[in-house]
C-alpha cells in the first residue's frame, strides 16, 4: 500500500461526487483499469513496481459506461454542512465541518425524523443547550431546512475550499469559485 488516491470521473469526465469527492486506492483503480470499467485519464509520476505491469499509478480515471449522475443527495453531514453554508443555524456562527453537529429541528423524542427537512447544521453549544427544545423563539433555525438539490449542493461546495491529492484533479473542477489546495506528497 503506497497511500496514494485517484480521482474517479463518470464517463463525462465531471467528478461522480463532491459529497465528499469521490476517490478511491490507487491499487483498486488499477484493477478497475484492469477490468475495462474505467480508463486511465491522468497517471502520477510513479511507476507501478511490478515484473509483469508496465505502468504508472493513475491519478485519475473515468468510467468507460454512461452511468447517471446520482441528483438525489443522501443527508450525510458533508452536505448538511453545504446547504447550510458552514454556520449553525440557531446563532449563526461560522462553524468547520469538524465542530459542527446535526440537530433535529423537532427532536426525537418528540417524534422528529432524521431528514432533510428536519435536520440543521448547529454549533456543539447551540446543540447542547437547544437539547430537545421544540423550535420556537430562540431554537427556531434562522433558515428553514430543506431538501437540497444535487446541483443547489454543488454550487454552495464551489464557495469552500477543497484539498485534492493531485494538481492534475484541478482540470475537473469546473468554476471552483474557492481555494484549491493541493496536498503536498
């Protein structure tokens, strides 16, 4: 194992997801290339170290089959902290995708459902404290939850940083309006 990742593109080159971004082993996408299920579009400076392949490790690959993009977005707390634009909803703090935690707005215990039209982004403060207040006066979330769009949750990901492992991943990160940051190797 050498810790390296590669990029995985749909056929269409566009990334098959920023929620978080979808890469994988470097070993599993040679196999996948090895499999005809996708085809090396970029490779790192780094031969593979084998007697019977004479390659480089792929830094990127795209899917060799149309598959559709996945429009319906699963509420994970990536892109719960993207549709509420990285602050808590109840104090409107700035919060990292580190601190923040997942309120339900009307709480479990009196019968509030893990959903999106149910779940906001809060400070551990805010969450703490709200407990399992019903959302009235202060614990009323200043904006009301929703369930985003693939394409809403993208163009907020575009506004916040992103760190990528290789400087070729920038070409497929079409109108990033924020920092791209690549890890140094």
């Amino acid at each position: 194992m050498i810790g390296l990742r590669t990029l995985v593109l749909n056929y269409d080159y566009m990334p098959i997801s920023l929620f978080p971004l979808h890469t994988i082993p470097v070993e599993d996408a040679v196999t996948r290339i090895c499999n005809d299920t996708c085809r090396v579009v970029f490779e790192y400076d780094r031969k593979i170290l084998t007697p019977s392949v004479d390659m480089k490790w792929p830094s990127v690959i795209a899917r060799t089959d149309v598959k559709k993009i996945k429009e319906n977005v699963k509420l994970r707390p990536e892109a719960l902290y993207y549709r509420d634009h990285g602050v808590c909803m109840y104090c409107e703090k700035r919060i990292t995708l580190h601190e923040m935690t997942c309120d339900h707005v009307y709480p479990k215990s009196q019968g509030g459902k893990y959903e999106w039209t149910n779940i906001v982004s809060a400070c551990p403060k805010c969450n703490y404290e709200k407990g399992s207040s019903l959302p009235v006066g202060r614990w009323r979330p200043k904006q009301f939850p929703i369930k985003p769009s693939y394409y809403q949750l993208l163009e907020v990901r575009k506004r916040f940083p992103i760190v990528i492992d290789d400087e070729s991943w920038i070409d497929f990160l079409n109108g990033w309006k924020s920092d791209v940051i690549v890890r140094a190797s």
